[in-house]
C-alpha cells in the first residue's frame, strides 16, 4: 500500500492570521484606542482558540469546545471583512477534526459572508475544503469540481502557489480514479507554478505522486526516478521526519510491485526501524510491517509472520483504519495458504471482503474475490460474477468519472477563453484611455505653453511700459535741474550785477572819505552806510529766496504724478486733487516702486476718467509705520463689484502690486463712486533741515 502526504495549509494560514492582526491594529484610528485596542484582543482570541481546537495533542472534546467558543465569538463579530476568514478556518478545523455536520455548517457560512463582503480569498478556501471533505469520502467528481473552482480564483488573483497547490489537489483525485493521464498533466502544471517558488514541501508532493502515477502505469523505472527526485526536495525540509518513512515505504512497493522483494524488505525495514513510529504515525507503521511480511512471504520466509501480521492487524483495529484491516486479513488469507491452512485462509479472505466493502476499498475487494475463487472452489461462479460486475463497474465509475472531468475541464478551458476575450476588451480600453490621457497631456502641455508665452510677451510690455516711464521720469528730472541751473545763473547775475557793482562804489567812497573829517564828508559817509544797509537787505531777500526755493521740494516723482493728474482729467473737465506729505523724499522710494504705483495710478485714472464719469478725482498719497497708502477716489457711477469681470487692467493691477509685495481692494457703490486702496510696505526716507534721516531699529540680543 502506497502512503501519500497530505497537503498541509498550516504556516500559510499562520501568515494571514499575523497579517490580519497587525492590519487590524493599525488600522484603528487614534480617538478609537481603547475601543480597537479590545476589538483586535477579541480577534485575537478567536484565532488562539481555532488553533487550540486543531491541536491533535488534546482531546477531540476539549478541541471541540474550542472550536464552539471560536465559532459564537466568530458569529457575533462587528466586522463584516474579518468573518468569512474566522469561519474559513473554522471550517478547516472542523474538517481536522472529523465533524461533517459543523464543517458543512461553517463552510455554508464561509461561503456566504465571502460572497456578502467579496472576498474571493475565503470563497477559494472553501472550496478548497469542500474538495478536501469530498476526496476524503471517495466523491471523486465533486472533489475535482471544488478544487478545479479554487484553482480558478486562485488563477485570477495570480497567486501562483495556491493555484499550484490545487492543480496538485487535482492531479491527486484523477489518480485516485486512474485517470493517469489527466493527473500527469495536472502535477506537471503544478510543477511549472511551484517550482519557480522553490517551495520544496510542495515539490516533494508533486514528485512523490508523479512516483504513484508512473508505478501504477507499471513504468516503474520512471516511478523511482520521480521518486528520487521527491528525496532530493524532501532533503531539504527542516521537519522531514514525518515524511522519510511515507516515501521509503513508496519506494519499496515500486521494488515489490517489481517482483524484488529483497530490495523491497530492505526498505520496509529502513522504516520499521525508525524510532518512535508507532506512536507518532500508527498508520504507516502498521502498512510498511503489512507490506514486509508480505514481501517476506513471497520470499518464502514464514517465521514470526503470523505474530507480524497480526500486530497490523491490530494497529489498523485500534485507530479504526478499516482499509488497513482490510489489507491485513488479506495478507493473513495468503499467509494460511502458504501454510496449508485452508480454513483458516478462507476465514480471513471472507473477513478481507466484508472490510473491503465497508471502506469501499475496491481494489483490495477486486484481490480478494480472486483469493476466494482458489479457496472455495464451490462458489467460484459466484465470486467469479461478483468480480465481474466490480470490474464493470469501476470500469463504468472511472468512464463516467473521467468524462465528468473532461466536462469540468471543457467549462474551465470556456471560463479561460472568456476571460481572455474580457482581457482583450480591457486592454483595447487601456490603450484607449492611455491615448485618451496622453492627448489631454499634450493639450494641457501647448495651452499651458501658450499661456506662459502669453505670460512672457505681458512681461515684455510691461517691462516696455516701465522704461518708458523711467525716461519719463529721467526728463522730468533733467528739466528740473535745467530750471535750476537757469534760477542760478539769474542769481549769479544779480549779484554781479547789482551787489558787487553796489558794495564796490559804497567801498571806493568810503575809501575817499576816510581822509576827510568835514560836515559833507559826514554827510556822504551817512550815505555810504545808508546804502550798505540797503545791500544788507537786499542780500538777506535773496538768501530768503534761495531758502525757501531749497524747502520747496519739487519732487521729480511727485512731479509726475501731477502732470499724470493733469493729462488725465484736464481734457475731460474732471477736477483733481493730489494729496502728499512735502516733507517727505518721495524721490527715495525704490525705482520698482515709482515705476508700478506710476502706472497702477495711471490705470485707476483711465478707469475713473472712461468708465466712472466722474467729476472729481482725488489722490492721497499716506506713508505710516513703512507703510505706503495711496487712495484714488471719485465720484461717478460706480458699479457692483460681484458683477465686474477681470480685464486686462484690473489682472494689470494685481500683478504688480503681487510684484510688490502689496495689496489692493476696490470698494464701489453704484451712484456714490469708486475708491481703490493700494497698500505697499516701503522704508521712507525722511527729511530734516535738508539732512536724510533714516529710522533705525535697536536690536536686542536675549
């Protein structure tokens, strides 16, 4: 008898239990602490006591109650997302622990929460474990529907293990029904998935049953060569022991199957002789002692079988294994034979028919019904047709079996050919919309070039805009320091011309009469003093002039905005008033400055002149704290705000007041006028006695 591995989910499931928890912890917010802090014990909780309740080490009792405890507290949690992976478990606990009622159970709720939330990872689980629940029954069709259904989400969420691990599955179940071919071609798609992930556990089951499918194809070259190859990856697992014996004792049915039974006994024995094996697989120890007896039957060697076989027989009885019972009383048949026993032979072969049908072992039923044929030559009719019919009907059972496979796989390949048009269509869409996105990227790049050109040809005029009036400004300048140079050359010639002409004649009389000391000469010196006093009069009015000229403060910026004023209203009839502090050098503020505040007050103007019909305009330039205000208000008609769309003026504005560092507002009421507020931080420079004072801030280190 041939002993496969059985697939083992237990560190997959470990992962997603340490997933879930640490998800779940972070994903609580922190004004919910102390709520999500009791919620995730509680999910704790629920996976310590499923993996409690699949502890073989305790009692099935104690592993139920568990497993009940998981299942009320599983039920009634809040969290929708988390309940179908609770009852996933569950059901695979369930399934360990033998209870078909609660596995159904649970597995039915599994099924349904996944479809509620959809997780398809549950909803592949379960049908993982229907396929496992059904294998284990001998309800071949069903178990390869249910694994062929996981493997197909497992398939479409690319998970390429999980899909290897049920092609394995699958594989398994059409060997079962010696669908040889099929299995062949379902481990070598397992391989092609497994093999890239190096995960040797899974290697070694696919390479172990390739062995089984090969052997009983009677390729038994081909058998212990995949054999072999399932050792080189079992070689490499940590915790191999429970898996050496299982492949030894395949090995050796290939040898037996061969007709070498002494190589055969020699691997038998190999796992007989490891340590321990009785307790820890009862199962295997009691087939491989079946099989060495048996070998050592054929060789010929009889002593101490009986006591051999037996203790087998009771190994099988004791953990209710009813295919090895079976075996046994089979292997027991053919002992007596040998010995001449044809009582007791006919005995066991009888007692090997009744377990044989009672575990469905069929192939054992189909030896043993040979056996009896030889051993009751009276009803060897009987037995004949009664083997007959078996073979039949297996034969029948194998058809339908492989047909409802080739079904099942035809709905497969359907599924696939679907799924593959629906991924055409998505990619047709993908281009589309990648082209779709590609042709906005490249619109918003050109209009976003246009704009920045557009950008650049304001700045360009603006830049234009601020030389001309800086040449402006400069002419202003050299026409004031022409005028200057005019009032200076009069002042020249009013000292040359009247004062020194004047101080010299008084000086020249003065020197001709400091001889004399008669009445008329007294009389002239009077004179001469008289007109000295003029001169002194006439010096102090122009010291006066030139004093009052120096305090006049004809500013060149203040200037400008005058002849702005009076270019812009005069024409219309508009009176204007320019409102500024002549103490203050307005001539100091930065050329930036002049140059944005002179056009954002030319175009507050045009506005009031063109739109406002306004009669009066007034200017107020105010300067607090470094803190530069200038009011443009009139009176005309106003408009309201929320109605006035951006022109090209007021976008004007805003850019160069943003350039300054200011801020601007318009307050308007229709029929009472419009003031504009610009705001810009500057540092004045003020004047005393025609000394520049700036002011100055003490800093104070802490």
């Amino acid at each position: 008898m041939i002993v496969m591995s059985k697939p083992k989910r237990t560190y997959y499931y470990s992962r997603i239990i340490s997933l879930l928890l640490i998800l779940l912890f972070f994903s609580c917010t922190h004004q919910k602490q102390v709520e999500s802090g009791v919620e995730s014990q509680a999910n704790d909780s629920i996976f310590v006591w499923i993996k409690k309740g699949r502890n073989i080490d305790i009692s099935n009792e104690v592993r139920l109650k568990f497993l009940q405890k998981a299942h009320k507290h599983a039920s009634e949690c809040p969290n929708d997302s988390l309940k179908p992976k609770y009852f996933s478990k569950l059901s695979l606990a369930y399934l360990k622990l033998g209870d078909s009622l609660l596995f159904r159970t649970s597995n039915k709720e599994t099924q349904e929460l996944a479809l509620k939330v959809g997780d398809s990872v549950s909803f592949a689980e379960m049908h993982w474990d229907l396929g496992t629940f059904f294998r284990n029954r001998s309800i071949a069709d069903s178990a390869y529907h249910h694994y062929v259904e996981a493997q197909k989400i497992y398939g479409a969420l690319q998970d390429k293990f999980s899909s290897g691990r049920m092609w394995y599955n699958i594989a398994l179940v059409q060997a079962n029904v010696k669908d040889y071919t099929g299995s062949e071609v379902n481990i070598i798609k397992a391989l092609e998935l497994v093999k890239p992930l190096n995960k040797n556990m899974q290697l070694f089951n696919c390479y172990n049953l390739m062995g089984r499918v090969t052997k009983d194809l009677k390729e038994y070259e081909r058998a212990l060569k995949y054999y072999n190859l399932a050792w080189d990856y079992l070689t490499k697992l940590e915790d191999k022991e429970d898996f050496e014996e299982q492949l030894l004792n395949n090995i050796g049915v290939v040898y037996q199957e061969q007709g070498q039974h002494q190589k055969a006994i020699s691997f038998f024995k190999l796992v007989l002789a490891t340590k321990g094996l009785k307790n820890r697989d009862a199962e295997l120890f009691a087939i491989s002692l079946n099989n060495l007896a048996h070998n050592q039957l054929k060789l010929g060697n009889s002593m101490g079988l009986e006591k051999q076989l037996y203790e087998a027989l009771s190994v099988h009885d004791s953990i209710g294994d009813v295919r090895g019972v079976s075996e046994s009383h089979y292997v027991l048949a053919e002992f007596y034979l040998n010995q001449k026993d044809s009582a007791n032979a006919l005995n066991e072969a009888l007692q090997a028919r009744t377990y044989a049908k009672q575990s469905t072992h069929n192939k054992n039923l189909l030896k043993t019904l040979r056996l009896l044929v030889r051993l009751e030559p009276k009803n060897a009719m009987a037995y004949t047709n009664e083997y007959m019919a078996l073979s039949d009907s297996l034969l029948q059972e194998e058809r339908q079996a492989r047909n409802k496979f080739t079904r099942i796989r035809f709905e497969t390949d359907e599924f696939i050919a679907k799924k593959e048009v629906l991924t055409r269509k998505k990619q047709i869409w993908t281009g589309v919309a990648i082209g779709l996105f590609l042709l906005g990227t490249a619109l918003y790049i050109i209009a976003g070039q246009r704009v920045k050109n557009q950008k650049l040809k304001f700045q360009q005029r603006q830049q234009a805009s601020n030389q001309e009036i800086f040449n402006l400004m400069l002419l202003q300048k050299q026409n004031l320091e022409e005028g200057k140079q005019i009032e200076q050359k009069r002042i020249s010639r009013e000292l040359h011309d009247g004062i020194l002409d004047k101080m010299l004649g008084t000086r020249m009389v003065l020197t001709g009469l400091n001889k004399k000391t008669d009445e008329k000469a007294a009389r002239e010196r009077a004179i001469a003093i008289s007109v000295l006093k003029d001169l002194e009069v006439e010096v102090r009015s122009i010291s006066h002039e030139l004093s009052h000229a120096a305090y006049q403060k004809l500013n060149n910026f203040i200037s400008s905005i005058q002849q702005l004023l009076k270019n812009s209203c005069l024409p219309s009839t508009i009176k204007y008033n320019l409102i500024y502090n002549e103490e203050l050098d307005w001539d100091a503020l930065g050329a930036d400055i002049k140059i944005n505040l002179y056009r954002m007050v030319e175009e507050c103007l045009r506005n009031s002149v063109k739109h406002g019909v306004s009669k009066n305009i007034l200017v107020n330039f105010i300067c607090e704290n470094n803190l530069l205000t200038i009011l443009i208000e009139d009176d005309g008609k106003g408009f309201v705000r929320t109605e006035a769309k951006k022109g090209i003026g007021t976008r004007n504005i805003e850019s160069r007041i943003a350039k300054l560092g200011g801020t601007w507002k318009i307050n308007s009421i229709p029929g009472k006028g419009t003031k504009v507020i610009l705001k810009i931080p500057i540092e004045i420079v003020h004047l005393v006695n025609d000394i520049p004072l700036r002011e100055e801030k003490t800093l104070i280190e802490s």
